[in-house]
C-alpha cells in the first residue's frame, strides 16, 4: 500500500510493513531524509506533522532555507 499524505505544503508516503506490523513513511520531493512512523493511520498522520515541525523548526534555528517539495512538473533546458 503506498498513499500520500500533505501537512503545510510537505508530501509524506504511506506505507505498511506486514512484517514489522507498523506503518512508516518518508517526506517526498525534497532531497533530505525525513521518515517517521506509526502503529496505526492516526499516529503515522501524527508522526509526519511532527516530522515536518521538527524539520521546520530545525531550519529556522540553524538559520537555513527549508527545502521546498518539487512535485510539480520542470522542464530542463540544453
């Protein structure tokens, strides 16, 4: 299972472990690694708002530009 979720303009994965029984994801469209997890859809929903916080609040202590998501289409020029 492979769904997307959106909290303040961030895109996170939703995916299922059958073997680890737990749900898990990653922040989509940035090149930083942010992933979090959650034993059901209401704390992984829980946990990637917190991941996109904390990611947040990060860049504004170390006084960086957060990375914004690239989803949209871009078109590379030669």
């Amino acid at each position: 299972m492979t769904n997307m979720i959106e909290y303040q303009g961030y895109y996170g994965s939703v995916n299922y472990s059958n073997e680890d029984e737990v749900y898990y994801g990653k922040l989509e469209y940035i090149r930083s690694l942010i992933s979090y997890e959650g034993d059901d859809l209401k704390s992984l929903n829980l946990s990637f708002q917190e991941a996109v916080d904390d990611y947040l609040e990060f860049c504004q202590e170390e006084n960086i530009e957060p990375e914004k998501p690239y989803k949209d289409n871009f078109s590379i020029q030669n």
